[in-house]
C-alpha cells in the first residue's frame, strides 16, 4: 500500500513538500515515482528515485525546483516542491515498481499506486 500524504493550498512561489508512505509489502530496493494530474489532463510524470536513492529522473519543467528523496528506514519518498506556481496544481500520485530498482518516467513501467494528494497553488 502507498500512502500520500502532504498536499494543500499555498500561494504562488511558496513550498510544500508532499511524502508518500509505503506499507504492507515490501518496497524495498523498488524505484519509485511522483506523477501528477491535473483537472482534464493528462498523467504526467513529475520525479522518480532508484531503490537506494542514488539516480533521479525529473522532467524537464520540475528540474530546479523539485526534488525527490527518500528515507529508506521508513519506506518513504518525498517531494519537495519550491517556488510553485499556479500550473503545478494537480492530484499527486506516488508509485513504486515492483522488483526493479531503476527508476523510469514512464507511467506504465509502474505498478502500484497510492491514490494521491492534491496540491493547489493560488495565483
């Protein structure tokens, strides 16, 4: 089970930082990802971390301004999030492979989901 959590309103060039707990089987040594959707689009890929947190992923538009990390003790993943604006508002949904360490962007290479956290960013 994955378990995110974190989400809520902030304004404009402010931060959060959204977690995504991993319960009830074993996710260790599993990449694992934040994507995000937002109201009539598209999921989109956010950040992914190998099993052990040594290589990250980011599309193009986060680099700079989120980072992921994790916590392998408590199974956990984060996601930082700076100087957010008003488009990063979405549902963020963490997501873990299964028995793979590599981290991908793409939504299909992974499978188990958590059901999400929603961030909104007012303008």
């Amino acid at each position: 089970q994955l378990q995110a959590s974190g989400g809520g309103l902030v304004q404009a060039g402010g931060s959060l930082r959204v977690s995504c707990a991993a319960s009830g089987r074993t996710f260790s040594g599993a990449a694992m990802a934040w994507f995000r959707q937002a109201p009539g689009k598209e999921r989109e890929f956010v950040a992914a971390i190998s099993g052990g947190g040594g290589k990250t992923l980011y599309a193009d538009s986060m680099k700079g301004r989120f980072t992921i990390s994790t916590d392998n003790a408590k199974n956990t993943v984060y996601l930082q999030m700076n100087s957010l604006k008003p488009e990063d508002t979405a549902v963020y949904l963490c997501a873990a492979r299964k028995f793979r360490a590599d981290p991908r962007s793409s939504s299909n290479e992974y499978d188990y989901w958590g059901q999400g956290t929603l961030v909104t960013v007012s303008s």
